[in-house]
C-alpha cells in the first residue's frame, strides 16, 4: 500500500507516455520508499501530491476522486502543482480545514460545480498555467473566506471583458477576496470601473497583458502593470487613487505628462522604460507644488529609461525621498542636473556619473 506520497515527487525519467492515474489508484499503488514513519499518518497539516511510483515507468495525476488519500479534519495546504490533472470530481477534496491549494502547471479547463464545496475555510487557490478559457466554468462561489485568487498564464483575457470575475449571481469570487494575479492572460482593456466591485481588494497584478488603459482604483497595497503596451498614464484626477507600491515597467510610454502620476504612492517602480525621455515637473499635479506635504513617495526608481535631464522644480518633491535610481539613463552632464547634488538621500545614478 502506498504510504503516502510527500515530498517534491516528479516522474522518473523515461521515454515512455505517462499512463492516466487518479487518486483512487494511488491508494492501490505501489509503496513510495524513503518517507519516514511519523508521515505513514495522514495527520500533518501539509500534503505534497507531485508524485511518482517506483518502477520503469512515470506516472502522473490526470485526475482527482473522492478517495481516503484526500479526506482530512487537519491538513491546511494541498500542494498538487505540475501534474497533468484534466479533471476533478465534485466532492473529491474532503478537506473542511485547508487553508492553501495550489492547482498551477496542469490541464484544467474547467472547475465543476461541487469541487470547492467542502473548502470554505480556504484562503488562497492557485491556478496558474493551466488552460481555462472562460471564468464562467470557474465555480469560486462556495469559496466564501478565499482572499487570494492566481490565475496567471490562462487564456481568459477575452472572456473577461464581457465577464465579471465578481458576479454575485454566478460563479464570481466573493468580497472577502483581497488579493488578484492576472500576469499574462491576453487581457485586453475592461471597462474602467471593473475592479471597483472588489471592496477588500489590496493587492492587483496585471503585467505581460494588452492592456493600453488604467482602470480605476480606490486604494491598493500592490499594483504592477508592468509589460502592457501603455502610451499614456491618466488616472481619475477627481479621486485620483492611493497606492502604496506601484509598478510600471517596460511600458511605451514616452513621457510622463503633467496629472500622470496625480495620487498618492509609496513606491513608484518605473524601470526599463525605453522610449520615456520627457518627465514633467507637473507630473505629481501642480497643488503639490505649493503644498508638498502631501508629497508621501519614498521611493522613485526610473532606471534603464531615456531620461537625459530632469526639471529642477522637482527638487521640491524629490527632497522628501529617501531612494532615488536614476542609473543606465543617457543623462546630460551639464548644469541641467546639477541640482541633484542638493538631494541629502541616496542617489543611484549611472556609473559614470557617480
């Protein structure tokens, strides 16, 4: 009898296909060697199912059942990445106290309704890399404490444009959800009040997609929109957005114009913008000029950009920083940039301006 399958477990190495194997059959399996006693229980609170047989052949998960092997009153974190799971039966996790599941690197296309039934006490689901299409075969209703949702690398940017993720009435995430991972799903622009509908949300990722425009926010924690073919930063200057970590990298913005960065940051990281050769003074809004109290980044990372001077009215802000990385810009040596020296912080510029 198979003890239990722990531990990082991948396929032995073959040529062969791997045979389809569910849960069911690794209850009949053969015993996986070199696991110590105290794990013959299934009594711990995490459980690692990437496994392996011992024998000539790999073979992986394609499919969860209800079996033993997946009933628990204690187990917190269900570990099930990189397998080739295609399908999981409704009420085969019978695990009322799971806290973690990481479904990411297998086959799914669709989550049937009755799968997370018994998870109410879950609070982050990842499904990274597998290949959904739609959110509407997505059934996250019965997750009513999930706080964080990773749905990166799945083809479900199209739908989402005509499909809320926090339909009410349908499958949607609930409002506990706090935490949303949507890197590199072809996600075109949704409407711009698309996120508001998440009341607790602190943490967004949307980098490696389409997007050209920035939906609205109220308050985040984390926003990365890293990697999208952004030309033009706007925000709502009527209730302009507070973010404490906000991330724009290797986007096509040439410039920063006056109101593009109008909020309230704690960190701005702008790196690896090529064609950003123009940042106006007027970028943080004019108010904040005269008043810069209001004034709460601390640290303003611009490297790797084509930045060759900045306007000395921005020494006014710039002041209250405590990082600035202005290194790998082709900067202008002159008495444009002089300025800088006047900055009391910690100023990481090219090396041969140093």
């Amino acid at each position: 009898m198979l003890r239990r399958v722990l531990g990082t477990l991948f396929p032995d190495p073959g040529s062969f296909a791997p045979p389809r194997m569910t849960i069911a059959d690794l209850a009949q399996g053969e015993r996986v060697d070199g696991l110590p006693e105290s794990d013959a229980e299934f009594n711990t609170i995490r459980l690692r199912l990437r496994c392996k047989f011992i024998g000539p052949l790999p073979s992986n998960i394609t499919i969860l059942q209800p079996s033993e092997l997946l009933k628990s009153d204690t187990v917190e974190e269900l570990l099930l990445s990189f397998n080739h799971i295609i399908d999981i039966k409704p009420s085969s996790l019978q695990l009322p106290q799971l806290k973690r599941l990481d479904l990411s690197h297998n086959e799914l296309q669709v989550i049937q309704p009755g799968v997370f039934v018994e998870l109410l006490k879950l609070e982050s689901l990842n499904l990274a890399n597998n290949k959904f299409t739609h959110i509407s075969r997505l059934d996250f209703h019965p997750l009513v404490n999930l706080k964080e949702i990773i749905l990166d690398g799945n083809n479900i940017g199209r739908d989402l444009f005509d499909t809320s993720l926090f339909d009410p009435n349908g499958c949607g995430l609930t409002n506990a959800i706090q935490s949303i991972s949507l890197n590199k799903i072809n996600l075109q622009d949704v409407r711009r009040e698309y996120f508001l509908q998440a009341d607790k949300l602190s943490n967004l990722s949307l980098s490696g997609n389409n997007i050209t425009t920035i939906p609205y926010f109220k308050q985040l924690l984390h926003l990365d929109l890293s990697d999208n073919p952004i030309e033009v930063l706007e925000f709502d200057q009527t209730y302009p957005p507070i973010i404490s970590v906000f991330k724009i990298n290797n986007l096509k913005i040439k410039e920063i114009s006056m109101n593009g960065l109008l909020g309230l940051f704690n960190e701005i990281e702008m790196e690896s913008n090529r064609h950003l050769s123009n940042f106006s003074h007027l970028a943080f809004g004019s108010n904040i000029l005269r008043d810069d109290y209001d004034f709460i980044t601390r640290k303003l990372s611009m490297r790797s950009s084509n930045l060759s001077s900045l306007d000395e009215r921005l020494w006014v802000l710039f002041k209250h920083l405590e990082v600035l990385d202005l290194q790998d810009n082709p900067w202008h040596c002159d008495c444009r940039i002089s300025w800088f020296l006047k900055l009391n912080i910690p100023l990481i510029l090219s090396q041969e301006l140093k």
